[in-house]
C-alpha cells in the first residue's frame, strides 16, 4: 500500500516538473523575442524547512527551472535561501508558489 | 514520421537561437543566466527526442535519456556556482 | 545533396544555430566582467551539441551520439572548475 502511495506521488512530482519546464520556456521565450521587456529583477530570501540533501538538491533544481526564478545561495546552516526573481510586479505570489512547492518535496521525501 | 521530427528539430533549435538572443538582450548577469539556463537545455531536450525518434532504437533511447538527465541535473548546478561566485566578488568590491 | 524534407529541416536549423553561435561570440569578446564570458561558453558547448546532434542526423550514424555525451561532461566541469577558481582567488 504505502509502495503503491510511493509510486503516484512520484508520477505526480514528474509530471508536475514537466509542467512547470514547459511553462517557464514559454515565458521566458515570450518575454526575448517580444520588442518591450517587462522585467523586473530583484532578490528574496526565503526560510527553509527541507533538512535532507537530497530534498535541498531536488528543490533547488525545480527551482531554478520554474518560471522567472533562479537559485542564487543556501546560506552555511541550510536554513535560508536566496532567490532570484525576474518578474518583480507581484511578490506575495512568487512566494507562495515557491512555499507550495516546499510543502510537495516535504511531502515527497517523508 | 517525417513531420513530428521536423517540428522537434526546428523548435529545439529555435530555443537554443532565443537563449544566445537573450544573452545579447538582457541587461544584468542574472537575467542573462535565467535565459541560458533554461532555454539552452529545453533546445537540447527537443533536440534529443527529435534525433531519438529519427534513428529510432533501444540503445539510442536509453543514451538518450541518460544525456537528459545528466542535463538537467547539472545545468542549474552551473548556474548556482557561477552567481554565487559572482555575487561574493561583488560583496568583496563594495 | 538532393532536396528531401528531411533535408532542408536541417538545413534551416543549421541556420538557426549559426546565427546563435554568432550572437554569443559577440558576448564572448565584448563581455563587461569575465562571469559574461563563463556563461556564453557555456551556452557554445550547448550549441556543439545541437551541431553534432543534426550531422549524426544528416549523414544518419548514431555513433555521433558518444560525442554528446562527452562534451556534455567536459563542458559541467569545465564551468564548475573556472568558476571555483575565481571564487578562491587570492585578490
């Protein structure tokens, strides 16, 4: 039961991936070849509450691969990690969507 | 056949164009790597599977799928020790 | 070279890429800092890659692929190694 359990939450995790990775090539696509470019860069910090390595190397990876957003620094205690952010105009939603994919690996990896 | 390989050719090597257009384009290094980091290794995925299904064997597919995942384990691994190199250097000039 | 679909694709692509590797020469030589020039190295082995890629297609040996995987490998450590040393660099 639990191995079946084990199985989906991987299919899910892939798939979710996927989805992301095609959604963040389009942006960023879109945002190069169109004339006026609205980004705007800036930084944000943000607590972490994954503790194994291998959960810190899934989730910097999705990170830098979602879209607008590119891992810059865990700081030496693994509790702090610095983003940074291309689309800057709406911060709060940037910050959820970066906690609901911390909560998916917490849950992934437990 | 011929059609499906055709558009994963054109559109991989239509994201690589785009990712050296962004490089030129952007303004700071770390829109520039956002645009190398992603688009270059979603060109090379497309590429793959296109040359994959062009030749069409067991060998093939299983390189192939070795080479995508060593990409996209490695390439925001780049990423990471090139903008944190980049930003000590800055924090030590100010 | 007679005109086969496959053909001209490749052709096309092979343009397309060019013109990439053209772009990031410029941001090779005229680079402000030298973390510029890291990155378009980076993305010029992207760019091999994508060539060998469709000469295995064109002259249809799937040897080429061995290739790939090679600069793949040399091309991470490459970036890792240059990096590292100028974040350990005495100033």
């Amino acid at each position: 039961m639990r191995i079946v359990k084990k199985t989906y939450f991987i299919v899910e995790f892939v798939l979710f991936y996927m989805v992301k990775l095609v959604q963040a090539n389009i942006y960023i696509a879109f945002d190069i070849v169109t004339p006026k470019m609205h980004t705007m860069p800036d930084f944000i910090t943000l607590p972490l509450k994954i503790k194994s390595d291998f959960g810190l190397l899934l989730f910097s990876n999705l990170v830098s691969m979602t879209p607008g957003s590119l891992t810059i620094d865990i700081n030496e205690e693994k509790n702090c990690i610095e983003i940074h952010i291309l689309y800057n105009q709406n911060k709060e939603k940037v910050r959820t969507e970066i906690e609901a994919i911390q909560n998916k690996i917490n849950y992934l990896i437990n | 056949m011929i059609f499906i390989i055709s558009i994963f050719v054109l559109l991989g090597s239509a994201f690589i164009f785009i990712a050296a257009l962004g490089l030129l384009r952007f303004d700071n290094l770390y829109s520039r790597m956002h645009a190398t980091t992603k688009a270059t290794s979603f060109g090379i995925l497309l590429l793959i599977i296109g040359i994959a299904l062009f030749f069409n064997s067991g060998i093939i597919w299983i390189k192939s799928v070795l080479v995508i995942l060593f990409i996209y384990l490695t390439a925001p691994l780049a990423a990471h020790s090139v903008a944190k190199s980049y930003k000590e250097k800055d924090e030590k000039m100010e | 070279m007679e005109l086969e679909p496959l053909n001209i694709i490749s052709v096309i692509a092979f343009i397309l890429l060019l013109s990439a590797m053209l772009i990031s020469l410029y941001r090779l030589i005229s680079g402000p800092t030298v973390y510029d020039r890291i990155v378009s190295l980076d993305l010029i082995a992207s760019i091999v890659m994508g060539f060998i890629l469709l000469y295995s297609m064109v002259v249809n040996k799937a040897l080429y692929f061995d290739v790939v995987i090679i600069i793949s490998l040399i091309s991470f450590i490459g970036t890792i190694s240059i990096s590292t040393y100028l974040k350990t660099k005495k100033q």
